[in-house]
C-alpha cells in the first residue's frame, strides 16, 4: 500500500457543499454518512481525486475558512482540461480569484468555493528540451 493524503474539507453547510462539489466539479460519492444533526460527512472523487467534507467542528478545532477569516490551505486540481472545470464551477456558484492563464510553468487559474476554500485548476505545462 502507497501513503495517500485525502483533503478533509470543513464547511458551514455539507450538504449544500456536497451538492457544489457534484455540481461544480462532477464529484461522485464514494462514501456518505448522514449525521443525527441534518449534516454529512462525505468522501469525493473528482476522476480519481478524493477529498472529505464535513459540517465545521469548532470544538474539535475544526473550522471553516469563514470562521477562520479565511482559507489555510489552497487545493490544486490537476486536469487536463481546466477550462471546463473553472467554466463549470464558476456557473454553480465559484467567485473567481484569477482567470487561467499560464505563468510559473503552469497553466491554471483561481476560484473560491462559496465554502471559501481556494481552489487552483489546471496543469503543468510540458518544458521545451
């Protein structure tokens, strides 16, 4: 077995975010538990790309980029086509941070999720020999 990191996202509403993330990015549910509070945690793949969401626990130090005053950690969405992607998540609800374009040898732009996490969409681009 490989040593794998899975983001664990905390958000204000998961099942709202459940949904963006479906939406946005084409997630599919490979694990979900509904909670006794109306809440989830879930377990997503975006193609293969797995991250965790769960309502914020603030009393186990876990807390939302809002009540954080903002994000701690950027994701990178690494695809072959970020157009689309960044497109889409925009349309479902995604405020743009900056456009893609190409810069530092790779090709991505910015969006925040209306969660507030940071999301890079994109690729590294090939290097001329």
């Amino acid at each position: 077995m490989q040593n794998i990191i899975q983001p664990w996202l905390s958000v204000g509403n998961s099942k709202e975010a459940l949904a963006f993330y479906k939406l946005a990015f084409d997630a599919v549910e490979t694990y979900k538990l509904d909670t006794d509070d109306e809440s989830v945690v879930a377990r997503l793949s975006i193609n293969g790309a797995t991250f965790w969401i769960s309502d914020a626990s603030p009393e186990l130090e876990s807390i939302s980029p809002a009540s954080a005053g903002g994000s701690t950690v950027k994701l990178v969405l690494i695809t072959p086509d970020p157009e689309q992607l960044f497109d889409k998540a925009i349309r479902a609800g995604a405020e743009q941070i900056f456009p893609i374009g190409e810069q530092h040898s790779w090709k991505l732009g910015r969006i925040k999720d209306p969660f507030g996490h940071h999301w890079e969409i994109g690729y590294e681009l090939q290097k001329e020999e």
